[in-house]
C-alpha cells in the first residue's frame, strides 16, 4: 500500500519525507522491521516505543510514525509525527486491512464481569440466525467456526484488524468482541467502527493498572463515548454506573434491567443447578444457564438481539439453545451426588454473585464448600475482600493459589486471611497446592453438598514464578469425583 494511502486515514501534524512509498508491513515492534516497514512509535505501559526508533531504522524500517521526531533524522527515512501514536496505530491497522470493521455488525461488550458470555452468546446467536460470525473473546478466537487461541481479552490493533479480515474474508456479517479496560484506555480499538456497545456491570478489578476506581470508570466509558450516532448503547440500568457509562455518547441508548422498568427486560421464574426459567419482556424461555448474573447476561443478549433487528418470534427459541460458555458456572456431578462448580469469579463482586446463587438454590440444607485463590502480581486490595466473600457464604473455604507469577503464594494467601474474622477463619483452610486443594473440598463433601472451584475457569494453565504449567480446573474436579 502507499504510504500516503495510509496516511490518509489519520491526522498528521508534520511529514518529513516522501509519500510515495510502498509500505508492506506495519509494526510497532522494532525487531520486525525490514526495508518498507511502516514502523509506529508507541508508548506502551512498561515500554517506550521512541526508545526504538533508531532500532527500527536500523532493522530496516522507510518510515517512521512518531509523537516526537528525533533530532538526528536520516534523511531516507519518511518521518510522520502525530499527537498520539497509539490512536494513529489503531487508524493505520484499519485502513490496511481495509477497514473491516464497517464491513461487519461490530457489537463490543464491555463490564467487570460477564463480557466473555455475553459475546460468545451474541456470537452464537447471530449463527442461530442464519448468520456467519466471529468472536474475540478471553476464552477463544472465532473466525466463524475456526477456532483461533486467544492470548489477551482485547487483542492489540494489527492483531485485531487482522483477526476482522479474516471474519470479512470468510463470509461473517457478524461480529462480537469484548472490550477491555486495559484496551480502552491503550487506544486498542481506535479506529473501528462499532455498530453497537452493551455495558454489563462495574464492580472492583485492574486497580493495580487503573489506580483507582474512578480512572477504571472512565476507561469504561471512554468506549461509550466512541460510538458513532449510528450504533446503540445498550446499558445495565441495575448497575448504578450504567447511566454514567453512558452519559456523553453519540450512540442511541436503550436499557435493560431485572429490577425496574427498562427497554429489556428480564425475570427468573424458576432457578435451578442446572438451568431457570425466564422471562424477557414477558416471554417465558427455558435456559441451561443458573443465576441473577446469568439472568443479567441473557437478558443483555436478548435486548442486543431485538436491536440487531433478529425476528423477535424467534429470538427466544434461538435463546433457548443457548448453552454456557466454558469455566463459567460449569457444573459437574458424581455418581454419590455431590456438585462441583467450577466458575471463572475472580472479583470480589463476581464470587459473591455465583456464591449467592448457590446459596439460593441449595439453601441451608446442604453444605457449600468454596475453594479459590487470588492471582500474583495483580491488585493485592482485593484479596482479603474475595476471602471475606467466599466465608461470609460459605460452610468451608480453602483459600490456595490461582497464579501466582513472581509472588509467594503463601503471602497471597496470607493478605487473603487478613479479611477474616476469628469465627471465619476457624472454617478457613490453606492449602497452596491448587489439586490438593481441590481434591481436600472433595474429601469433605457428602452426598448432596456443592463445591465451588473459582477464579481460573476456563483456563488451561497454573502461572507460577516464569514457568506456565498445564493445569485446568475442570480436569482436576472430574479426577477427583471419579475417585470417590
């Protein structure tokens, strides 16, 4: 492509050099630069992109995109500067693929929890409707059914356009993505075209990233304010951040809600272990999904549904078919009667709301034995918040390790136990070996009680020091019920 093509999609405050250049690759990774490479400067978290410049140049690069230009320019070089290189990088991975994005119903889920079930529903719902489709979630990539591994929730902006070409190229029409915090707030998603955004919730996560609660807000709802006047801004009117989240967008909002009158509405009829009875906007759905922030989730996927203009005699059949996704609210069951769930909570938030959804199918006629960890290297504020939540709802809780990177995981553990009072800690035990905790909840269950196995959920791997190991949660649950 030439460059001035590409140019022609961003807003430059200075160019130095010819524009008439072939460009066959853009990065912004210096080692992969070789002769025509747009290579663009950006300024990450831990890494400055201007410290590899001259890197980038020497590799190869005929042309740089930067925020300041260096004093020592070559002269074969075309020099491109902007007032945010970040942003400029989101425009440039669109235009080279194509802008794929408007080719594609773009709908971004954005909250602290339920973004990966209200995609990969959306997603599912659109095949159900005939539709081809694709899904960038934390779980997998979809490229209509090719499944295509996913390293981070939001992918980085060459990744992403490139992931959207693929679903153009494929026939999707389709397209649902979760949208991080990290990812908003690092211009990831610049430059795409959004035909729709759903808020889910907002509860305490990322703080190690975010500082506070606040800049976490406004990372959320800078998304929001994104959205062009032709999307829809479907919003969690539950939620008391979801009329904020919404407040300065350009986008036509419409809510949904359990509680109180809203665009969409939802209603438990009947809830069960292993699916409830709904109603969305007075329709009654049988579904194989458990729980109030289930019920919120679907009810989100019904509403973008409808304004996806799906036909409404049919979103509910289609919703019906709908199963869970993996690692959330996963349920297994041995031959004596015992239930293990194993689910991805891990927020304080999220594990009060599947703790409380157990709690209120089983009762107090069964015991709730919860076994969950905090990850290393993350926000240490919420730790003894998650022991508290896991104690204050359940009979026995085995607090161990999740992954705990480049930190002990017996003083994880530790700042964990400080949010326990001594009558929580009497019911409280700590075993840093995650099988060995698992497999001790097992041995102290009988016939009828219920496991909760939180914090990791769909994934495949134990993060411990700089070594990743295969571990998975729900591949210990069933070792362990077979073994009683």
């Amino acid at each position: 492509m030439i460059l001035s093509h590409l140019l022609s999609a961003i807003i430059t405050e200075e160019v130095i050099g010819n524009e008439n250049l072939e460009i066959t690759e853009i990065t912004a990774d210096s080692r992969k630069c070789r002769p025509s490479t747009l290579f663009v400067a950006v300024r990450g978290v831990n890494v400055d992109g201007h410290d590899f410049i001259h890197a980038a140049v020497d590799n190869g690069a005929s042309a740089v995109v930067c925020e300041e230009i260096p004093n020592d320019i070559t002269a074969d070089i075309t020099w491109i500067r902007v007032a945010n290189s970040s942003v400029a990088l989101g425009f440039l991975a669109s235009q080279w693929h194509d802008n794929p994005s408007r080719k594609l119903t773009l709908i971004g889920v954005t909250g602290t929890n339920g973004k990966t079930t209200v995609a990969t529903l959306i997603y599912e719902m659109a095949r159900l409707n005939g539709q081809r489709a694709g899904l960038l979630s934390t779980v997998v990539n979809k490229i209509d059914t090719e499944e295509v591994p996913s390293t981070h929730t939001t992918p980085d902006p060459i990744e992403l356009n490139s992931l959207l070409d693929r679903m153009v190229k494929a026939g999707c029409s389709v397209a649902a993505m979760e949208v991080s915090s990290h990812a908003a707030h690092q211009n990831r998603i610049a430059g795409l075209h959004f035909a729709g955004g759903i808020f889910t919730n907002l509860t305490r996560d990322h703080l190690d990233y975010h500082k506070t609660f606040a800049a976490y807000l406004a990372a959320k709802q800078s998304f929001f304010d994104l959205l062009p006047k032709d999307a829809f801004a479907l919003t969690n009117v539950d939620d008391k951040n979801g009329l904020i989240v919404v407040q300065n967008t350009r986008a036509k909002v419409y809510t949904y809600s359990q509680r109180s009158e809203a665009d969409f509405v939802g209603h438990i009829v009947e809830n069960r272990l292993d699916g409830m009875s709904m109603t969305f906007n007075g329709v009654e759905v049988e579904t194989l999904f458990t729980g109030r922030f289930n019920a919120s989730n679907l009810t989100a996927v019904f509403g973008a549904s409808v304004l996806m203009g799906y036909d409404r005699e049919r979103i509910p059949v289609a919703m019906s078919r709908l199963v869970p996704v993996a690692g959330r609210f996963q349920t297994f069951r041995s031959k004596s009667g015992i239930t293990a769930i194993v689910d991805y909570a891990h927020t304080p938030d999220a594990l009060v709301n599947v703790l409380d959804t157990i709690r209120d199918i089983i009762g107090n006629k069964s015991a709730l034995i919860t076994v969950c960890g905090c990850g290393g290297n993350r926000d240490k504020g919420k730790r003894p918040l998650m022991a508290e939540a896991a104690a204050r709802r359940s009979d026995r809780v085995i607090l161990t390790s999740d992954n705990p990177r480049n930190e002990d995981p017996n003083t994880i553990i530790k700042e964990m136990l400080t949010g326990l009072n001594p009558e929580q800690m009497a019911s409280t035990l700590s075993i840093v070996d995650r099988r060995e905790a698992i497999r001790t909840a097992v041995a102290l269950s009988k016939p009828g009680d219920v496991i909760l196995v939180a914090g990791k959920g769909h994934e495949t791997y134990q993060i411990i020091g700089d070594i990743t190991n295969h571990f998975d949660d729900r591949e210990e649950v069933i070792d362990a019920l077979a073994k009683l």
